[in-house]
C-alpha cells in the first residue's frame, strides 16, 4: 500500500463557536464516518486482476499477502501493499476469502464453495438459496493451505462474504442473501465453525454488498461495503458500529469514481492508517476488473460552545487552541 498523504483539516477560529476538526481518528462512530475521505486512483496496468480481494497483514515479517478471486485464484506477496508478487501458492477451488490468524502459527482461509448437483440434477442457479456455502482451509505458514472437510454453512446466499475474529475471541460472518429480503446479514461464533445467522439486515440497506469489518484500536467497528451497481456502478460505502451487530452507514458514497465499478473491498489497519484494496473494474466489468488501493481518513467535527480561542491557549475535549503562524486554530 503506498505511503499517501492523509488528509487533515484545521478550522480557524471565526467565532465564539468554534468548529474544530482532527484527521487520523481510529474510532468509528457516525461522526468520523460522516467526515473520512479516501485518497486512491485507478490501478496501475500490471496490478493484479480480479474481484473479491482479502488482504492480510503479517507485522511480525512486515508482509502483504493478497488472495484475488480470478480464473484460477492466485495469492500474491508483498513488502509495500503496492507491487505484488504472484506466488505458486496451491489455493482452494473457491473464491471470496477471509484471512484470520487463529494463533502464531496458525490460520484459517475462509471461503466460498459454488454448491455442486446431484447425480442427474443441475446445481442451484447463482445467487439463489442454496447455491453457495462456506468451507475453510488452514495453514501455519501462509503458504501451503490443507481443505478440511467440514462445511460451515450450507447457504452464504449471494455476493462477497467476510469472516472477522475480535481481539476477545468472537467471530462475526457477514454475507449477502435474498431470503427474505436482500442485504447484508449476520452470523455470530464462539470458534468460527458453528454459526448461528441472525435475522437483521445490516444498516436496513438492501443495496448494500460486499462487506468488509474491522475492529478499531478502541473496540468499535468500521465497515467498508459496496452498492448492487443496478442501472449504474458500484460504489464504496463505509459504516460504523459499536458491537459489530448495529450499523449506522453514511449517508454519501466514500468513493465513486466516474466510469468504473468499485468493490469486493478489504481493509487493514497498518501503522495508525486504515489502508483500502479493491476491485476497479473499468465500464463495470468484472472481467476487466484490476486491484486498487488507497488510505481512509477519518475526522470529527466538536463544536466547543462559548469558548474563544485566545492568544493564551485553551482546551476543549482532545483539541487544543493555539497560535500557528499568526492565526489562532483548533488542532
């Protein structure tokens, strides 16, 4: 992931009312949601291809792995989260992964399994009941990963599925399906193996696609998500929760760049900034779709009532008033 420029306003005292702003705030709350901005562009020509990116983080060797669901699935390395290397990693025959390191030496690839016919009868159509389910693979090392034989769920219905273990040991699946009305659902786990699906639909959004949580520094939850793209192109979206269960969305898009689909996200946090992979799929083709990136910058707005910033230096909340090159501001 390249090493952008965060975003970062300082509001000048105008008034008895003052409007102070801070970027780089790692807690997610309708606040900070409502004022993030994400600096990106379009893939460069030799990014990987596909859709469906999971993107995970070893910070004990500082490397980047990147699983893509692509003709067949390929995972990638790198040292930067920019330039990636195809490695001959042997990967399931499935698609939409989930990551999630279970101990020092220990992790499971979540994902998608096409549901197969029986003999003499044809498999579910896609995207209906039935026509997709969760298996898992592990590994201790990243790089050779054994299928194990259990399926997890027997429908994960239709659209991108993410798998998210907590710091304190829960697990939370959030999936697509259209039954009974379509949107992002919740399943909950004590190990990640047995699941029980709730009946919410996250945000009551049934445009709502591709989900992608994550615990914040102070246990609140961020979610990067997609739209359906009908009649035009998907576009990111980004959600806040403070229990992983209740959602509150943004009300504006986080990013929809004119000509192309954006989708399938995946976000880590990486020295204090939450990075963002994608599919960008020029026109809104999955076919031609490539991985793209950028940093989320989320910031807050306080208003400190019936204090003047002076000369001398005030405090409000986490911002202080100071004199900067002449001006008085909140930072």
């Amino acid at each position: 992931m390249r090493a952008l420029p965060v975003l970062a306003v300082s509001l000048v005292i105008a008034a008895a009312t003052v409007l102070p702003a801070h970027a780089d705030v790692l807690t997610a709350s309708s606040a900070t949601i409502n004022g993030a901005q994400i600096v990106t562009s379009p893939p460069a020509a030799d990014a990987p291809p596909g859709v469906s990116p999971d993107v995970f983080y070893h910070a004990d060797t500082q490397t980047y792995y990147l699983v893509t669901t692509a003709n067949p699935p390929v995972q990638y390395t790198s040292k930067d989260g920019l330039t990636w290397t195809a490695t001959s990693v042997s990967l399931p025959p499935g698609f939409d992964w989930s990551i999630v390191q279970e101990g020092p030496s220990s992790y499971r690839l979540y994902y998608s399994e096409a549901v197969p016919g029986t003999p003499g009868q044809a498999p579910p159509p896609p995207c209906t009941p039935g026509s997709k389910r969760l298996r898992y693979a592990t590994s201790t090392d990243l790089q050779s990963w054994s299928v194990q034989p259990a399926v997890l769920l027997n429908d994960v219905g239709c659209g991108v599925p993410h798998v998210m273990k907590t710091r304190d040991g829960r697990y939370f699946l959030y999936f697509n399906k259209r039954d009974p009305v379509h949107g992002i659902y919740i399943g909950t786990s004590a190990d990640g193996l047995s699941w029980t699906v709730g009946t919410s639909m996250v945000a009551n959004d049934s445009n709502l696609v591709d989900p992608a949580p994550i615990e914040m520094p102070d246990g609140t939850f961020l979610m990067v998500g997609s739209t359906l793209g009908i009649g035009g192109f998907q576009e990111l979206q980004l959600l806040s929760s403070t229990d992983g269960l209740t959602w509150t969305k943004r009300k504006t898009d986080l990013y929809s760049p004119a000509g192309a689909s954006v989708l399938d996200p995946s976000i880590e946090i990486i020295d204090g900034k939450l990075r963002v992979w994608f599919g960008y799929a020029v026109g809104g083709s999955h076919a031609v779709s490539r991985i793209a990136n950028g940093i989320i910058s989320l910031s807050t707005a306080k208003v400190a009532k019936g204090k003047k910033c002076s000369p001398q230096g005030a405090l409000s909340g986490a911002f202080t008033c100071k004199k900067v090159k002449g001006k008085l501001v909140w930072g």
